[in-house]
C-alpha cells in the first residue's frame, strides 16, 4: 500500500464511525426523540401539470389528530424570497419562481400544494389523504425535443420552456477546420437516462424553535449544513446567527442530499409558526419524486480523426432536462462535466454547447459524478465508435490518444490545467487483471463456433474533475459561493486532539481519514482524536460535502490547520529549551534537540505549557489552536481504466457480468480500505445506470416506478467481486498530493459495461445498446439486427 | 392488545393498537431506533430483525405476531460491550458506510450464518438478495460475512 508519509496514513485503519452505527447507536433524523413535536405531511399533486382551482380541508381537519392544512396561498408571506437557485449559469438564464408549496399551479408529480399539521406521524398522513383538491388539468411535456418546441409550456410566464444555452467554444474556426480535413468522423447521439438516487435513508427534517430567543435547530438529513444554513435564512428572513443546523448520522446522499428542500424551509416555517417543534420523515415513494432526480440528458457528440486513428477535434451539443424548477445547482450540472468531453486523450479543437430545458417532473440535480458520469459516457462510447470506424482495436485507439505523463501539467483544449496523469499504465493492467487477450481468444472461438451466448469485452479510461473547487473558477463559472474549505485543530490541555471540520460526512469515513492525517501529524494514536462536523454551532464554517471534495479541500485544511498548530508547538518548545528552533526535530510525537533524544519533550506537554501560559513567549497567545481555510489552486483530476467482461445470452437478451476490474489513480491513498468502499460503491452505481435503472414517465407525466418495487437498485445477488487495483500519481497542487474518489467508480463503470455489451453483439452488426440495457431492449436489438 | 414480547432478552409488555407494525413498536413503542427503515414496500431490509432467532422484514409482521416470542434487534446483538462477531466481521472487512442498512443487514447476516446458509460467496449474495445497500456495492459486506459466519469477526 502507498503510504502518504508518517505511520498511520497509508494504512487501512477500521473506521472509528462504525462502532456506533453497528450497534443501532447512531441517531438518524427520524430516530430523535422530541416530546410534544408535530408531525407535517405533504399534499403533493398527483398531476403533473395543473392549476389549483381549490383546496378543501374539511375532511382532513375532521381527521383525529389533524391540527391545521396550510395551502400554498396561506404560506405565501412566509417566504421572503421563493426557493434558491445558487447556479445562474448565464445572466439571462430563465428561472422560473418556485415557492416552497405551489400557489396557483403545480408542475411535476410531487409537487406539494398543501401542509399538514398533525400529532401523530400516521395522523398526518391520514389527513393529507383527506385533504380534497380540485385541479384542472394542464398538459404535460415530457420528451425534452418536444419541450424544446415550446408546444406546451411549463410556465407559461416564461413564455419558453429553454432555461439557457451554456457554450464552451474557444476556437470554432479550427473545430470546422478539423472535421474539414478529417479522415474519420463520427456522430453519435447517447441518452443519459434520468436516475433516482435512492439513498438508504429517506430524508428527514426536525426543527425544534425557541420561541423566545427567535432562534431555531434544524436537524437535517442534508450534506449541506452550512450553505442550508445562509439559504434558510435568505429564504425565510432570518437573521443567519438565529439559524442552527444539524445534520446527524446521514443515511446516504450521493447527491441528492446537497439540495435546499421544500420541506425543510415549510418545516422551518411551521415550527416559528406554531411556536414548537415539527417533523417530516419521507417515506420512499414519496422520495422517487420528492428528491431530486440525477442524468436526463441527450448528447450528440462528434469526433474527427486523422489517418492515423488521432483525434483532432470533439464538437458536443447537450440537451439537459432541468424538470420543472431550478433547485440548488441544477442548471450547473451539465457544466461539471463541459470541460471533459475531450477525456482522457489529447484532442486539441473543442467545441460543447448545453441547453437547459424545463418539463414537467421532478427536478433534476446532482446525482454522483454530477455531469462527469455523462462526459465520460459520451468520449468513451464514442471512441470505440471511432476505433470500430478505423478498424482499431479499442485498447489500441486510446494509446494513439492518451495525453502523455509528459505534457502535464496539462492546458486543455476546454481551458483547464489538468494537475498530473498517467494513464496508459492503467490501461495495461486493467486489461492484464480481465485477462484481455484470453477473453479475446475465447470471443473468436465462441463466434466460430456459432454460439448464442455471446461474450464482450468493454474498456473505458476516465479522467474528471473534482475537488470542488477554486473559488475563482466557480466565479468565472457564475457559481454563487466559494469552494473553500475550513479545519481548526486543537490540542487539549491533556495533549488529545480536536479537529473541527467543515465537510459533512455521510458515510465516508471523515472521522477516521482526519484523525489519521492529524495523528501522522503530532505522532499520536488516532483514537486521541476527536473529529466534530456537521453542526453549524460547532463547525460554523463550511462548504460541505459533494463533487468528490471532502478530502483535496477538506482533508488538506485539516493537514494545514495541524501543521500550523506543530509550528507553534516547535516555538514554545524551542522557548522553554532554551535552543535555537531550527536546531530541533520533532521525532515520534516529540521535539528534541537533533540528536539528542534525552531532551525529547512530547506535544502532549507542549499543550498543557500552551494551556498554562505560564511560560510563553513575549508576545504568543496561549493555547494550541489554529484555524486554516483552504482554496484550492486548482481542481484534481483522479482517472483510471475500468474493464468488463460481459455474456450476453442472444435467446433472452440478459446480460451476465462475468468480470470487472478497475485500475484508479487518486494520487496518494490516505486510507486505502476506504478508497476501496468507494470505488466498489460508486462502481455498482455507474453498473445500475448501464443495466438496470430508469425513472419510466408516461406521457402525462406520471411516474411509472416510483417504489423498490419498481425501481431496481441491484442487490448482492446481481453483482461480482471487483478486481481494484490503483496506481499513485500524487496531486502537485495540494499538499497531501491527494485526488478525490468519491464519484470516480461511478464515472468510470458505466462506459465500460455499454463497451462490452456492444463488443458482444458487434458482430451481429449492432453499434450502440442504450440505457439501461434490459433483456428486452437487447433482445429486441439482436432480433433486428438478424432480421436485417 | 397486550403483547408481551422478549425483547433483547427482556421482557416487553406493552398495550398496541392491532395494526401495529413491529418496526413501528420497537422504534416508536420500546424506544429501539437502531432498526431503520428504507422503504414502504417491504423491499429493503433496513428493518429486519431476528423472530426467535430467524431474520424478518419488521415492516411485514404486526406487533401482536410477535407477542409471546423473541425479538432480537441490532441493540441486542453486542454483548457486555463486545460487538458480536458478525459486527465485528462488518468493521473488520468495512462492510458499511453511511450505516443505514447496516443493522438489517447484519441481522440478515446473523440468520444466514445460522441457518448454514453462508457457505460460499454466492450463497450469501443469494441470501442477502432481500437487504439493499446504495453505499458499499456489497463486496465488503460479502467478505464481513463470510467471515462472519466463521465467527471469525475480530473482536474489538
Ligand atoms: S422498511 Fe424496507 S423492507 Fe422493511
Ligand atoms: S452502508 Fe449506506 S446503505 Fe448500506
């Protein structure tokens, strides 16, 4: 294993979270205990499109335990501006007014039009049951080309259904030039299909108000504590320093958790309202239209080579489906993966264009890899397209292609510095652990042989961007925040550490990655760390947890934070031994004099010297506490290779996973069985995307899975071991030399199951299979391709 | 109705509504969180629980089924303080993330390995086919459990 530096990075310590959350310890939003607390339900439209002619409560209110329905129209003065959009990607983007429950009109499948006020949890749904609303039914627009003609509009008052049209163009003149002179083009269009995140845990919102002070909790089950925090306050009128969030043991985001949602602010609002605690628990169905959805996108993507198999240009025109409203980053999305059509290979004329296009469902949002997934998509399936066009093994296309160690740091083609890169490496030994030309041999001898279980091979080499991000750059993108990230670490008078975080960890593991960095940091045993997070009066500065950022922004603050903290240590040391202090060394948890171990004095009695005061230099502050916020220079950019072998059974079109390995580079691992969790994680997820997850609407606009039923999150049972192994190409541009590994799997997994899918059936003449590839989507492909 | 349940070893007694779920009992009734639940479609296993020893979906049996028998939640399962080897097996291999599906899961667990079901690697993906996880891919919830079953879970 790669080991950072010190003893306890680069090992796979078990995870200080788990102890609590294997013994039912752990307290998720729903499990809090709240004496007297009442229970909200929400009255969500059952259409998609549809003015509210009225609401009549009578029954609802009849309903034992039901206390109050509030309507759209009754709240309307409780919101001081209509719900947050932090992402205005151009200036004239249209952004249509979302309140938190609709007032006159509702325009996806779960839209809320009314509230419920009940005693009890079951009283509430009871009531909303009963709550009788009367709509007259608008049309729905589903398909986003259709939506793009404007037939139906969404909001009428806008009177287009197109949001924006976002264009990274830097030199169209030498993209025209390119395809001119090609000896290769290609043109494909692929469907990102919309997914549903389905985070174990359902969302939960609790607000306990006091009234007298005027200040509120709000315990959340969000990634986003903190920018919550501004966005409750701007959005109800607040003042900010009122407003205490909490977000405890959090099942689960992927995502679909970095969001400011209805119900939170109706929670917020209720709970001032009635002068006591409220709460909401989602239940799932609820939660397939009520959380926002991730994907929706049409990709039309071209690519122009030389003779060679050298490709010279990329031109991406996108389709994004924002769903009805703009929620936090939607129309940002498409953006996280702009600047990575070109992948992993040096193409040097670049040309991406994004529309944004409203329709009538559940809006749309980060789901993992946010934007990349989709990019990595496109590039790789299109490369095999190009490699099938030239007549080049797939393997053999991407080492023409591939940006060299030697060119980074990297100036692409779409305007970024890619940090640093070596990819053919886990090209070779993707290929090496699926056993590459065996699984070739055995393809030919199968094809020979005539037999109906065809098998594929599929590969796909993934860069992407994450560590979000360079405050700067999100500026030049119209991004309304910072990507900064905050850390204090403090060491106690009895010598343990505390470090205060403002990332927000929902299962991975920040707990114990940060106490390994502060424990390499001042030699001591990880357990003497205490890491605090997710509690804006704990951890009052923060931007969170998302876009594969935890770790490059977070975890490097941290590492600062502790480092600045040893500094001060070797000062008072250095005071108190009465040496020079570049004449000491700080070995094994202690300063010394070099060379001299007698004169060791350990941090632990640093701290209580700092905590004393007693002797100091002139002029120090006492106590061992420092706060560090880091910008990051630049965005890091992890990549691998994935590769796949498939059987697909031309009789009844299923498909059988037979190997996956995957090969990633996220520079220095600072715990590797954690990397390891994620990359098995964020793989199944991309997997699921490629075979097995939709979200099904109708025409009307209805939802046609919205239960577990439905919806077919992969269990154990669908799914093989994956054979991981990593290279290390650390990030200059941190001080961990760290890259992110959060959505990394996901990005990379679901190329390389559609190439090889496609690699087995190639033969039969079929060049594309979309997602997700359903027995009967590829049953119904072989039968056409025989039939041609 | 009465119901009077062995709960964690001890005796519960309660007066329930009889279309009381059991998950609702143990989380809402004896103050049990440690059972989750996922879904509302008896799909995700969040809330399993041992029903004299063998793994239910406590969202599928009413309180008053349970009356008269042993119920066994996750805060049952660690004893004087030590995780049960199955809880350690899952920390040992990092069988879980976020945590939600965890209880369940390792209940699940628990049943299989009881009932000689995790035998093999694909045994214990066929038998883990009711509990969903959205963190972990499975893969190190497998090997927990392989090891598990062998009672070889690292105490910690
Ligand atoms: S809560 Fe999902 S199966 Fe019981
Ligand atoms: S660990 Fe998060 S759902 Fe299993």
């Amino acid at each position: 294993m790669t080991a950072v530096m010190g003893t306890v990075m680069g090992t796979s310590l078990r995870r200080k979270e788990d102890p609590r959350l294997l013994t039912g310890e752990a307290r998720f939003v729903d499990d809090l205990v709240l004496p007297g607390a009442r229970w909200l339900a929400m009255v969500r439209s059952p259409e998609a499109h549809a003015r509210i002619t009225a609401i009549d409560a009578t029954a609802a209110l009849d309903t034992p335990g039901v206390e109050a329905v509030l309507t759209g129209k009754e709240l309307r003065e409780a919101w001081t501006q209509p719900m947050p959009c932090a992402w205005p990607v151009t200036d004239d983007m249209k952004n249509p007014v979302h309140f938190p429950v609709a007032v006159d009109e509702a325009c996806y499948v779960g839209d809320i039009v009314a509230v419920v006020v009940a005693s009890s949890r079951y009283a509430a749904r009871d009531g909303a049951e009963a709550v009788d609303v009367t709509y007259e039914r608008l049309p729905a627009v589903v398909d986003l080309e259709d939506a793009l003609s404007d037939r139906v509009l969404v909001h009428e008052g806008l009177g287009t259904n197109r949001s924006y049209t976002w264009t990274l163009a830097p030199d169209p003149p030498a993209v025209d030039r390119a395809f001119a002179g090609a000896a290769h083009t290609v043109r494909a269009r692929y469907v990102q299909q919309r997914l549903i995140p389905e985070a174990m845990e359902p969302r939960g919102v609790a607000v306990v108000p006091q009234p007298v002070g005027g200040e509120i909790v709000l315990y959340s089950s969000t990634q986003i504590p903190h920018i919550l925090r501004v966005m409750v306050g701007l959005t109800l009128g607040i003042p900010e320093q009122k407003v205490r969030i909490i977000a405890p043991a959090v099942g689960g985001g992927f995502g679909s958790k970095l969001n400011v949602y209805a119900e939170e602010l109706i929670a917020v609002a209720l709970a001032r309202r009635l002068g006591g605690p409220v709460r909401w628990t989602e239940e799932r169905r609820e939660n397939a239209v009520a959380t926002i959805q991730g994907r929706g996108q049409i990709q039309d993507i071209e690519l122009a080579a030389d003779a060679d198999g050298k490709v010279t240009a990329v031109r991406v025109q996108i389709l994004a489906d924002m769903g009805a409203y703009l929620q936090l980053v939607t129309p940002g999305i498409p953006l996280l993966g702009a600047f990575l059509y070109h992948g992993v290979y040096a193409i040097p004329a670049y040309s991406f264009e994004c529309t944004g296009v409203f329709t009538t469902k559940t809006p749309t949002d980060a789901y993992r890899g946010a934007g990349r997934p989709e990019a990595s998509y496109a590039i790789e399936r299109a490369m095999d397209e190009m490699a099938h066009e030239i007549g080049l093994a797939p393997d053999e296309i991407r080492r023409r292609n591939y940006i060299q160690p030697e060119q980074f740091p990297y100036a692409s083609p779409a305007g970024l510095t890619f940090d640093s890169g070596d990819y053919e490496p886990t090209l070779d030994r993707a290929l090496e652990l699926v056993g590459y030309e065996g699984i070739r041999k055995e393809q030919a001898d199968r094809r020979a042989s005539g037999s109906t279980r065809h098998l594929g091979v599929g590969m796909a080499t993934y860069v992407e961007m994450c560590g979000l991000a360079p405050s700067r750059v999100l500026a030049s993108l119209n991004y309304v925040a910072g990507g900064w990230e905050s850390a204090t670490v403090r060491l106690l008078p009895t010598g343990k550490a505390q470090v205060v975080s403002g990332t927000t960890p929902h299962g991975q593991g920040h707990e114990t990655c940060w106490s390994m960095i502060v424990a390499d940091k001042f030699g001591i045993d990880p357990d003497d760390v205490e890491v605090l997070h997710s509690d804006t009066a704990v951890s009052p500065l923060g931007l969170d947890t998302y876009g594969s950022r935890s770790l490059a922004v977070g975890g490097v603050a941290v590492e600062l934070a502790a480092q600045k903290v040893l500094d001060k240590a070797r000062l008072i040391a250095a005071h108190q031994m009465e040496a020079n202090e570049d004449d000491l060394e700080f070995v094994g948890g202690a300063f010394q004099v070099k060379g001299s171990p007698a004169s060791a004095v350990p941090i632990q009695a640093l701290a209580f010297e700092a905590f004393t005061a007693h002797n100091l230099p002139d002029g120090m502050e006492p106590n061992l506490a420092e706060q560090v916020t880091f910008d990051p220079p630049n965005f890091v950019f992890p990549f691998g290779t994935h590769a796949a072998v498939v059987e697909v059974d031309e009789e009844t079109g299923e498909i059988r996973l037979l190997d996956y390995a995957a090969v990633d580079d996220c520079g220095n691992q600072v715990n590797p069985m954690i990397v390891a969790g994620q990359l098995h994680g964020g793989i199944v997820q991309g997997i699921a995307q490629a075979l097995w997850e939709e979200a099904v609407y109708d025409e009307d606009g209805q939802l046609l899975n919205a239960t577990l039923v439905d919806y077919l999150v992969p269990t154990a049972a669908e799914l093989p071991n994956f054979k991981l192994d990593h290279t290390v190409t650390p990030s200059p541009t941190n001080s961990l030399g760290v890259k992110g590994v959060g959505e990394a799997g996901t990005i990379g997994s679901a190329p390389t199951i559609i190439n090889a899918v496609v690699d087995a059936l190639s033969h039969l003449g079929i060049r594309d299979v979309t997602m997700p590839a359903t027995p009967q989507r590829v049953w119904k492909l072989i039968e056409e391709a025989k039939a041609r | 109705m009465q119901v009077s349940i062995a709960l964690n070893g001890a005796t519960s007694e309660h007066e329930v509504e009889p279309r009381l779920l059991l998950v609702h009992y143990l989380r809402d009734v004896a103050g049990l969180t440690g059972t989750n639940v996922g879904c509302d479609t008896s799909s995700c296993g969040a809330c399993t629980v041992l029903l004299d020893g063998m793994s239910v979906k406590s969202c599928t049996v009413l309180a008053v089924q349970a009356d008269g028998r042993a119920v066994t939640t996750i805060e049952g399962l660690a004893t004087n303080g030590e995780l049960h080897p199955m809880q350690a097996a899952f920390r040992e291999h990092h069988g879980l993330q976020c945590g939600f599906c965890t209880p369940g899961m390792v209940l699940a667990a628990v049943s299989l390995a009881a009932e000689g079901g995790a035998g093999d690697e694909a045994a214990v993906r066929e038998g883990l086919e009711g509990n969903l996880c959205r963190c972990t891919g499975y893969q190190n919830i497998v090997a927990a459990v392989l090891d598990g079953a062998n009672g070889n879970g690292v105490r910690s």
